[in-house]
C-alpha cells in the first residue's frame, strides 16, 4: 500500500540563514530521493549581503553636559523669541516714521526765521542776519568736492549701511571710554542719515502751544539720552527706505548750520566765498564740511585761521579715501580757503545793527521771508572812519585806555555812509555810541542858538558882551556862568563869540531870543531828546546822540532844511522787483531857518575851524565848518563838522561817565575827525562851503553923528536907546 496518504514532511528553517536570514526550503530524505536512489543535492547557498555594522550604544552625558543642554536650550528659546519682539518693535517704529516723512522737497529749508542780506550804495553785499539760506541745493547740483569732503568728515560708509553704522558706534564708543567719559558722552558714530534726522527734530515742528520757546525746541531736538538716540535711529532707519542716499544727503547740505547766520551749503559758501556751492575748489570744500563739527567756533568770520587748520585735517581725510589726488591734496594744503572780500571786510557792523533795530521787527529781526535791503553805507567811507579811528588811538591815547569814541558820517541829506560804534571793529550785537548812548552835548549844541539869532534877525557881526553875569533861577539858587578859560573878552561879535566857544555871549544871546524858541529850533532840526528848561540850554546841558547830532548839522549844511538820518534806501523781498518799503521816511524835511541864515551861521562856523577852538580840525586846502563841544568835568567830548561834501561827527568819552583827562573836543574828537575827512576826500576836488561871503570887516573908524553903532545883544533896549543918544554906553 502506498504511503500516499500521509502528510508532507513540514518546512523548517535551518539554523544557518542567510544574510538576510530567510529559511531555505529542504526536503526530507526520504522526500523526493526515494524514488530516484539519488542522494539529495547539496543546496546552493544564498548570496551573501554586507553585513549591517552594529549600532553603539548611546553615550550617556554626564551631569554636566545634561546641564549644559538644558540651559542652552533656554537661552536659545529666550533669544529667539526676544530677537523676533525686537525686531517686530523695530519693524513697527520705522513703518510708522516712515508714515509721517515727508516728501523731500518740503524737508530742506528748516529754519525758523528768514534772513536779511544788506547791499552798500553800490549793491554790494556788506552784512547778512537772521538765518541766511541761499537756496535749495541737491548731492549732485553742488561741487563734487563739498559732496565727497561731507562724506570723508562726518560718515565715509554712508552709502554702504541702512541709516545706523554699528561700526561707527562701536569706534564711538570705544573712544569715548578710553577718553575717560561715557559711552554716550562726545563722540556719538552718528551717520549722515542719523544727523539729518535730528535736523529735522525727528518729525516734530515747532509749536508754540507746546513748546515754551523756540530754544527749547532746538534744544529738544538735541537731546543725547539713550531713548532719544533710539528713536533717532529707527528714524533714520525710516529715511533709508523712503528717500535715496542722496535725497538725504541733499537734506543735510541745504538744512544744517554752518556758522556766521549760514543754514546749508549753498548760503554758507556765497556767505564767506562769494560762489555758489557748485563752484567751491577742494580747500573751500574741505572748509565747508569742517565747519559741521563746530560751525560756531569754526567759522572763518570768527576765526580764519582755526576754520583752515580744520580744513587741512579735511583734505587729508579726503585723500586717505581717494577723494583727492596728492597733488590735489597738496596744492588745497598750499593754496588755504580765503574769505572773499565782502566777508573778509564784514563792514558796517554797527551801521547793520542799527538798521535792524531801527526798522519793524516783522520785516528784519522776525521775517519769515529772505529780505534783501539797499542802504546808504559806502563801504570807502565805513572804512576811512574805521582806519581813522584806529590810526588815533594807537598813536595818539595812551595804552591801556578804555576810553570810546563813535563816529558817524552823512550826506546833507541825511543819507548815512558811515557808523562806527565803538573801538572794536567788525562787530555786531554790541552796545552801539554812536546810535544807544545819549549824552550831553556840551558846546556843540551852540549853533542852534547862534540859529535862532538870525533866523530872528541878528547877524554874524552884532556885538554881545562877554561878563560877569548872574541869573535868577526860579526854585534854584542864582546861577552864574563861566568861560571855560575863567577869563571875560569884553565886546565881541557873534562870530568871534561862536568861534572862541565862549558860554557867557551864548546865554545871553539864548535868553535874549528866548529858551523856548532856541528849544523850538533845536527841536526841529532833529534833537528830540529832551532839552533842559533853564538857562544852561545854551551850554549843551541837554542830552543827545551823536546821530541826532550829526543829522542836525546836516539840516545846517543844506540850507536851514531839517533831515531824518536814513540808512535803507529801499526793502524788498528776495526775487521781488516791487519794493516793500522806501527810505522809511528819511532825508530831507521841512525847512527850519531861512537859507540866508543858514549860509550866515556857516560862515561863522568855519571860523571855528579857521581861527578858533577848531583848529585841529582845519583841512589844508579845503574849507570845513564845525563846533567843538566838552561838558562838565570833561566827560563828554565832541566835534561836529562839515565840507560841502560830508558831516561828521566825533564823540570822546567813557561808558562809565568817568572824566577825560586832558580830552577837550577840540582836542582828540577834532583830530579824530580831521583823520577821517582826510580819507573820505581822498582823490576828490575841493568844494566850497555854501557860506556868506562877507566883505572883509574896514578898520574901526571914529563914528560920526547919525551914524548905527553896532548892535550889542547883550544890551537892553533902554540901553540901546542911550547908547544911540549918547554916542556912549551904560556897560
């Protein structure tokens, strides 16, 4: 019987496996061998595979390196998330900045007031105040020298960083520790972009609801604490993604300060060099771009030679980053920025300061447009009085005096074409003589009551009597007037009695015509000050200015006719062809004595400087009129005069009232003066005087019955009468 029916032996695997351990499929012995008598064939062995490398057990750290995992994984979650918040906040702050910039255009005339440019006679400019802006100027309308010095001064990677040079602060930094102060304190590695960003007071204008004066919003505007700096930077930040590098570097050329009343580069060079800023050389460039640092202190109107050594160290730094060649380095060190004439001059301080103080605030000192004034200054004669002046103190006062002196010099009409203030030239701000300081007259204010006598009659040779003579002063004690030489001359003329300066004929002659109307004529050829009640009016006990002076012997010198002293001939508005104003109601006014009179008391005051106290003021060659003028104790000083040309006039004193020594003024303020006309004439022909002529005065002869004696001022009518009876007198 078969085995048929039993089952088929089962599958096993065998111990040995392959590589990739799969059992292999054997047969019994018995299985399908049996019936071939074969013995069974040996099994192929499965192709081996590369065996797979023991994995190594994981190291185990230890409690270090444990520790050392978990506190980074800390820190790096704490960084990463404080790194994001940061940089959304910084994300959020330049969005919003750069919502409130403006377009460019609007961003580059910051300042706060306009400016004021003065033209001379000739229309030449002598004097800018305020805050002078020349125009709107681009990185690539000015000189390529002021744009790459700009950049070599104050932030040579301006273009290779977002608005913040982390570099640059981190240097700032550095220095600023190794020098012994804070990290924020001096150098602060603020690039351009950041500069013209405190330029523009981070957005914020002025508001005078907010903020209590426009110092302290400049000086907001200039804070240095950390938050500001901050905020200063996303800013600036903001700027890089909305302007250019050049739009920002546009902005900071036309909106930072650079010293002497210039705002931007392009007033600042027609300010000390008379160009445009598209035409400035490397050594006027370096010197515009050192002035950023310190515009007020560096400033070459204040001091040229510390405005070049700074310029030098600019040219260097432009030659260090390639800006400039050696040889271009070379000859810009060889070859320093001057200042052009205008500026070097820097003439009419004083007569400048006046102008701005004598016109309406809103159209100089607060105009918030550029105003252009044409005045009366002639820079020729500005500097004659200036050298004239300097030429008398340093050879003729002693060293060390602190006495003053002022001088102003005037057309007839009144028109000014010279002022000096004070001893210090070139000036501006300060306390003005010739203009602010009121004193007495002394002497000088004798021609107005020779004036007032002839205009009511009385001629050049009527007698008056100097003596002894005592008035009664009501409320006062009983006055009684002296010569300055303590000694009495007796029957003299008025011209003798006006050319000698002596104070007893002109009292007489001023109580005879009466105060009032000798206050009345004075008044109206310009001294408004007030004028003294009593008897010593005639004397010059009245205070006055040496304008006002010098404008009423101009009055004199026309012909009788009262002037305004006038500086402005016209004001307009930049680019405006219409005036605005003119002469502000200077020159010529209404007439006050006769023309007669006028060329009478002339004559009378040419004897002065001919023959009598005057005579240090004489002219060789060239007829000149005058009155010398010294008040009590000598504390005041003058000499009024005049050609057919000029008046001048010259006061001596101290600030402080403190007597002159050895000063009288027909002393010091006479030479003075002479100095002065000498260099205003220079290269002029003589002219004469509008004077009376008189026929030279006949020996005295024997008067004969019937004949008019003299008249004497000084006399009574009762006296006269006698006198005109008796052939005698009752002196």
């Amino acid at each position: 019987m078969s085995d048929s029916g039993r089952k088929p032996p089962r599958l096993r695997a065998t111990r040995g496996t392959g590589g990739n351990g799969r059992a292999d499929r054997r047969g019994t012995a018995k299985g399908g061998a049996a019936g071939t008598g074969k013995k069974p064939a040996a099994a192929k062995p499965a192709a081996r595979r590369p065996a797979q490398r023991a994995r190594r057990p994981a190291r185990r750290r230890g409690f270090v390196g444990n520790l050392f995992a978990f506190l980074w994984r800390i820190v790096w979650g704490f960084t990463w998330r404080v790194s994001l918040i940061v940089a959304l906040l910084i994300g959020g702050g330049v969005i919003y900045y750069y919502s409130t910039l403006q377009a460019m255009d609007e961003l580059l005339d910051g300042r706060p007031r306009g400016s004021v440019t003065m033209l001379d006679r000739d229309g030449a400019v002598f004097a800018w105040r305020g805050a002078q802006f020349g125009g709107a100027v681009t990185a690539d309308s000015v000189s390529p020298h002021l744009k790459h010095a700009v950049i070599a001064t104050e932030d040579k990677r301006f273009y290779r960083h977002p608005g913040v040079d982390p570099i640059g602060i981190a240097g700032a930094i550095r220095i600023n520790l190794s020098e012994g102060r804070g990290p924020l304190e001096g150098h602060g590695g603020s690039t351009i972009t950041q500069q013209a960003a405190k330029l523009l007071c981070l957005g914020n204008r002025y508001d005078s609801a907010v903020h209590e004066s426009e110092a302290a919003y400049e000086a907001s505007c200039r804070e240095t604490t950390l938050w500001r700096k901050l905020r200063e930077a996303l800013y600036a930040m903001a700027m890089e993604a909305r302007y250019s590098k050049d739009d920002i570097l546009s902005i900071y050329l036309n909106r930072a300060y650079m010293g002497g009343g210039a705002y931007g580069a392009e007033a600042a060079a027609q300010r000390f060099f008379g160009k445009p800023a598209a035409a400035v050389d490397p050594g006027e460039a370096a010197m515009l771009a050192g002035l950023l640092t310190a515009p007020t202190a560096l400033a070459p109107t204040t001091n040229l030679q510390r405005s070049q050594d700074r310029a030098a160290v600019v040219v260097r730094l432009m030659e260090d980053q390639g800006y400039l060649t050696s040889a271009q380095a070379q000859e810009a060190l060889a070859e320093p920025a001057v200042l052009s004439g205008a500026a070097e001059a820097r003439a009419g301080g004083y007569f400048a300061d006046w102008l701005m103080s004598s016109t309406p605030e809103y159209l100089t000192r607060d105009t918030t447009e550029d105003v252009v004034i044409r005045t009366t200054l002639d820079q020729r004669i500005q500097k004659a009085a200036e050298a004239a002046l300097a030429d008398v103190f340093e050879t003729r006062v002693r060293e060390g005096s602190e006495a003053q002196a002022a001088i102003v010099v005037m057309s007839a009409d009144g028109a000014v074409r010279g002022m000096v203030g004070g001893r210090k030239q070139r000036v501006s701000g300060v306390f003005n003589r010739a203009t602010q300081a009121n004193r007495q007259t002394g002497s000088a204010f004798k021609p107005f009551v020779y004036a007032t006598a002839l205009e009511l009659g009385w001629r050049h040779d009527d007698i008056v009597t100097d003596e002894p003579i005592t008035i009664e002063v009501p409320g006062s004690r009983p006055w009684s007037p002296e010569n300055y030489s303590d000694d009495f001359y007796g029957p003299v003329t008025l011209t003798e009695a006006l050319a000698r300066s002596l104070n007893i004929p002109a009292v007489k002659i001023s109580e005879e015509v009466g105060r009032e109307n000798v206050r009345s004529v004075a008044a109206e050829f310009g001294l408004v000050s007030d004028l003294a009640d009593g008897p010593a009016l005639a004397l010059g006990a009245s205070e006055s200015t040496l304008l006002e002076m010098t404008g009423a012997y101009a009055g004199i010198l026309n012909g009788g006719s009262a002037v305004t002293p006038y500086g402005i001939v016209d004001l307009r508005l930049r680019g405006e062809d219409e005036a605005l104003i003119d002469n502000l109601g200077g020159g010529i006014r209404e007439r006050v004595i006769r023309e007669e009179a006028a060329r009478e008391l002339i004559y009378m005051m040419e004897k002065v400087v001919s023959e009598g106290t005057g005579g240090r003021a004489r002219l060789e060659g060239r007829e000149a009129a005058g009155k010398t003028g010294t008040t009590q104790a000598a504390r005041d000083a003058w000499f009024v005069g005049f050609t057919a040309d000029y008046v001048a006039g010259v006061w001596m004193g101290y600030d402080d009232n403190t007597p002159l020594t050895g000063v009288t003024g027909g002393g010091l303020p006479a030479e003075i003066w002479r100095e002065t006309m000498l260099r205003v004439h220079e290269g002029t022909e003589p002219r004469p005087l509008p004077m009376l002529r008189p026929a030279p005065r006949p020996e005295p002869q024997p008067r004969t019955a019937g004949q008019e004696a003299p008249r004497d001022v000084g006399q009574t009518v009762l006296e006269q009468v006698l006198q005109d009876i008796f052939g005698g007198g009752t002196r």
